[in-house]
C-alpha cells in the first residue's frame, strides 16, 4: 500500500476535512444526497444480474447500510474496500456478516477479486490523473465486468489536482474518453446551490473501456 494515499486519506477521516454532521465521508454521503441512489442501486443490482459487488471505497458505510438487507437478499456476496485502516475495522465490526466483508485497499496497486461490478462513488474526484490510471488498470486486470462511478455529466473539460482536492470530472471528456453509459443514475445532488445538479452515477462495461493507451499518450503529453 503506498503509504502517501494511505496518509492522505487517514488525514482527511482524523480531521473530518469534509465537514458532515452525518458522515465522515463527506456531505456528499448524508442521507439527503444518497436519497436517489439508495433506490436505485438496488434496482439495478436485480437488472444487470449483480451477484458479487465491490463497493470501493465504501467508506463509512453510512448511507450503505440503509440498504444493506436489500443487498444481503440481492447479492451473494459484497466486498467493502476502503484505504483508512480505522474505518475498516469499524466497519467489520458493525456491518460484516455471511454476504459482506470489509477489506483494507489501496485502489491503485493491491489486487482485487473479480466481481459483476465495482461501485467507485465520490473517489475518482480526489484523485490525480496518474492514479486514476492506475485505478482503472487495476480493475480492467481484475476482470471486472461493471464500473458503476461518478461523472458529471455537464462538465465540458477536466483538470488534474493533487490526490486529495476535490474536482468534478467528466468521464466521457479528456483524457477518459468513456463511450455512452450503459446506464446513468443522476443524484439530483443539491450541494452547493445545485451547481453540480449534473452529478450522476454512470454504468459502463469495463472491457470497453479501451483509453488506456490514449491515456499514456495524453498523460507524456500533460507532464511532458
């Protein structure tokens, strides 16, 4: 596990850096802003025949566990993956049973089984574009078959930050280049005023996902 994201992240759980009464994992994971999501996802576990779910990173399993009997009749079984250590432990101790585990992860390097599909929400937005990469090769060598992950949808071009900040991406822009969702859940997420009212979760197959290449290409080009 690389230990600068591990520090990273474990700073921002320490300090609740996103400042939510509800969730350490950020407003965007209160009960308002998952209200849309937590009917949905289920729904959609039934449509697309979801047996086995990574939800990564799970976080506090906050507004998850709302659902969590919902998943325990859907799924065989769901693997909670998060990089802070502390939430992990809390998370096995309140949550776990026979359908759900809880796993310490780094996304970007250590391996994953492969599942139907990996639920990726409110992460990739903190991430640099070279971890992004790295997070998405991983799951491509995982094998696994669904990504269900945040873009947002209006967005008109992407920037890179340093893991940690927050901006909003579109995936279907550069230097991603995702083709159409297969499916697309919007959050009608009211945060700031509604100015990212365009927040969605998006569904696509990961073997066709075929940016990697143009992804090497675009990143020689941006550090070059």
């Amino acid at each position: 596990m690389t230990d600068k994201l591990k520090t990273v992240f474990t700073k921002i759980k320490d300090e609740n850096h996103w400042g939510d009464s509800d969730s350490i994992s950020g407003g965007g994971s209160n009960l308002i802003q998952t209200e849309i999501i937590r009917k949905e996802i289920p729904l959609l576990l039934k449509k697309y025949g979801i047996g086995f779910m990574i939800d990564a990173p799970c976080g506090d399993f906050f507004w998850m566990k709302l659902i969590g009997d919902e998943l325990d009749n859907i799924l065989i079984k769901y693997e909670g993956h998060d990089i802070v250590q502390e939430i992990i432990d809390l998370n096995i101790e309140n949550y776990a049973n026979e359908v759900k585990s809880f796993h310490l992860s780094d996304l970007t390097l250590n391996k994953l089984p492969k599942a139907d599909l990996i639920l990726t929400r409110d992460c990739l937005v903190h991430l640099s574009f070279k971890n992004i990469k790295k997070v998405l090769k991983n799951y491509k060598k995982a094998g696994i078959k669904y990504l269900l992950t945040t873009t947002f949808t209006n967005r008109k071009n992407n920037i890179d930050i340093t893991d940690g900040e927050w901006r909003p991406l579109n995936l279907q822009k550069a230097p991603f280049n995702f083709p159409e969702p297969l499916f697309l859940i919007n959050e009608n997420c009211t945060e700031n005023d509604g100015i990212y009212k365009d927040k969605s979760l998006g569904l696509w197959e990961l073997n066709k996902i075929n940016n990697i290449s143009n992804f090497n290409i675009f990143l020689k080009k941006y550090f070059d």
